[in-house]
C-alpha cells in the first residue's frame, strides 16, 4: 500500500508540473482546470503515502530489531536522507502547493510544485537504493555481525540501482497515466467533457506510451541484473531445476517443490537464457545450486508472469487507444464507446501492473533479509501469533478504509469535476 500510495504521488507530481507550467504560459486556457482537479488526487495520495508509511517504520523496530542493528551503517544515512528530503518537501512548498496558488505569483507557485515533485522524487529515490542494496549488498561487508560502508559509490551508483529506479519510475508514471485515462474516459461516457478533462486524457495517454516503452527496458535490465546478483530468484522466477540443462520457457505450469521439477502446461521454444544467472563456465545456473535456502518459487513463478500478463494487457489497452486516436483524433469524444468503458478500468491494471513488478523484485529476497548474508529467520523478533493476528487484522482493516476513502474522493470528484469556490471580494 505504501509503495502503491507513494509512486503515484510522485508521478502526479511531476505530472501537476506540466499542468502548472502550462497554466502559467496560458492562464486562460483548460491547464489551470487539469491542475486544480489533480492537485486533490496528488493531495490525498500524498497523505496516504505518509500515513501508509508509518506502520512500516514502526515494523523495523519491533518484528525485525536485528535488522535495524545490523544494517544501522547502511539503512541509517539512507532512512535519514529520505526522511529529511520527505519533510523538508512537506514543511516549506506543500502548503504553498495546497493553498497559496491565490497569495503567491504564477512563476513562485509554478517553483514550489517542481519542487515537491522533486523532493518525492529524491525520497523515493534513498528507498530504492536501500531497497537493491538489500538486494545485492555490495559496497558494504559484514563484520562483527554488523554491515560496515567500504564505498559508498558501489552502494548508490551501481547498474542495478539505476535499473530499479527506472522500473520504479516506468511502473508510477505508468500508473498515473492509466489514471488519467480512466478517470476521464468515465467523464466522457456521462457528459461532454470540458477542455481542461480532455488535455488529461491526452496526457494520459502521452504519459503511458512513455512509460511502457521504459517499464518494458528496465523490466529487462531488472531481469539481468536479478540474474546476475541472485541467480537463484532468477531461475525461480522463469521455473528452472536444473542446471547446465538447455532451459525453454514456459508459458504456464506448477512447480512443483518435493520433485524439484516443474511440471509444464505450455511451452514455447524461446530460450530465456537471458534472465538466468551463469556459472563459471557459462552454464545456465538452476535451481539445484541454491540447496535447501530456496526462495519462494511458487509464487515468484507466477508473479512473473502475472506481471507480462498484466503489462501486456495494458500495452494493448494503450496500443489500441493511440492508433484509434491516431485515425480518429485524440479527442474522448470520438472514441467508441467500447474502448472508454474498457479505459475506465485502466487505472485498476496500471495499479496491477506496478504491484506485480514490485512484489516480484521485492519477495525476491526471502529466505533473506539481506541477499546472502542475513536470515529471515535471524533477524525476526519472538512475537506471539495472536499478537501476529491481531496487529495483521488492524493493519488490513485500516488499509481498507484508506483504499475505500480514496476510491471515494476520486469518484467524487471525477463525477463533480472542478467546483469554483470563490469568497466576496477574492481575485478571480
């Protein structure tokens, strides 16, 4: 929930600076209209990103204590970094975003939204570099039982990381552009749009053939780097055993553990060499080389390809929309009603999309906490399992009134659009 939260505020918050810039350059012209109804969106995600986020804070501290302690060297500077760039946004431009839009200067309110769309930016940014370091901890060795920094250059600058935070930025902006895309298509098939929803349909669109050109780039690179810095995620995720053997892809089957095996449905003879790790000579590297620490093949297996599923559904989606608008211009209106009620669920599939890529990168790390060297098992704290059960109901109980209050909002407010609320003797 908070990774969901978190990227489509920062996506909006790029997307609000067009918007505004270009309502600055044409204040008389629908940008100023688009602004103002995602601003609301980008609020609420905003928030809910915060909100969302504290639970997992509190996480560390009391399921993974050990982790905390023995990643401190690591984690510390990354965690702080994030945090002060998080509040440092939110304390001096979000209330200038919010509210100041009537008491300051087009050209001032223009620079406080770039930067809080820069400072999400640069959060999420220390998250990710956490988030592969875990992945593949290099730049740091673990000594005494703790992670001591040896260089920080091979920690943040390294091939990996630039390929996650592409797969993060490809996923979000992904996300939103769907968004965009069905929230205006729902308008258009209830009520001529104005000009300010149709330039969000069309920069919807822009915004998601962009990003799926880049979600599937670094959903490759993401591939190969996983192959190369944990080879046994990578032959989870495609469904090979053994190793040395000619691997084919499949398309649909079951893994199956006690057999060490995967029994297939549906084959093809495409040779995913290319996302599996290598020995050292050059040898596919299978499963059987991970021993009895294996991670979770069964459900990496599938959320591999529930992710091309999904990205490949929403490629069609997108495909279909722009060669549609291509023949018949990019206006909602013209569209069939067909594809505006299938654009209506774009949003849903782009959030599909991102969580599938995500958790597939993300589960990838157990049985470990750090890729190779730290345990699950060693870092997890002795909490009884009603207390478990308890806390666990809680958390899904109020992610589910946060879900729903934010379902709530954007059907509002894409049902009402853009009210003028104006007081006696305020500028216009």
């Amino acid at each position: 929930m908070h990774v969901l939260f978190a990227a489509l505020a920062m996506a909006l918050g790029w997307i609000l600076c067009v918007f505004r810039f270009r309502a600055w350059k044409a204040p008389d012209t629908g940008w100023t209209t688009a602004y103002r109804f995602w601003v609301r969106i980008f609020a609420l995600s905003f928030f809910l990103a915060l909100a969302t986020a504290l639970p997992v804070l509190v996480e560390l501290g009391t399921l993974w204590p050990e982790l905390i302690e023995r990643t401190g060297n690591v984690a510390g500077p990354l965690l702080a970094f994030g945090l002060t760039t998080f509040f440092v946004t939110k304390s001096l431009f979000m209330g200038v975003v919010l509210f100041g839009q009537r008491r300051v200067s087009a050209k001032a309110h223009f620079c406080a939204v770039l930067m809080v769309a820069l400072g999400l930016t640069m959060t999420l940014f220390w998250a990710v570099v956490l988030h592969t370091w875990a992945q593949a901890p290099v730049g740091a060795g673990l000594i005494d039982g703790r992670y001591q920094v040896y260089e920080w250059n091979e920690i943040i600058l390294t091939p990996f990381v630039l390929w996650r935070s592409a797969g993060f930025v490809a996923g979000a902006f992904l996300f939103a552009g769907l968004l965009l895309l069905g929230v205006t298509a729902w308008q258009a098939l209830r009520r001529p749009l104005d000009e300010g929803e149709r330039l969000s349909f069309r920069m919807g669109l822009l915004l998601s053939v962009g990003a799926l050109m880049l979600y599937w780039a670094a959903f490759d690179g993401n591939a190969r780097m996983v192959a190369r810095y944990q080879p046994a995620v990578a032959a989870a995720q495609v469904g090979v055993w053994q190793s040395s053997a000619t691997p084919t892809w499949v398309w649909l089957g079951l893994p199956r553990l006690q057999e060490r095996s995967t029994e297939v449905v549906w084959a093809s003879e495409f040779n995913p060499e290319r996302w599996l790790g290598k020995q050292a000579d050059a040898s596919v590297a299978g499963l059987d080389l991970a021993g009895d620490l294996l991670p979770p093949v069964v459900l990496l297996f599938w959320l591999l390809r529930a992710a091309l599923l999904a990205g490949g559904l929403a490629s069609l989606l997108i495909i279909v929309t722009l060669l549609v608008g291509l023949r018949q211009g990019f206006e909602p209106s013209r569209q069939p009603k067909w594809l505006l009620r299938v654009q209506v669920w774009a949003g849903s599939l782009g959030a599909l999309t991102w969580l599938c890529s995500w958790n597939l990168s993300d589960l990838g790390r157990s049985p470990y906490l750090v890729w190779g060297t730290l345990l699950q098992q060693d870092a997890l704290a002795s909490v009884a399992p009603a207390t478990l059960a308890w806390v666990l109901a809680g958390a899904v109980a109020a992610y589910a009134v946060m879900l729903t209050g934010f379902l709530q909002m954007l059907w509002h407010a894409a049902r009402f659009g853009v009210v003028p609320v104006r007081k006696p003797g305020m500028r216009p």
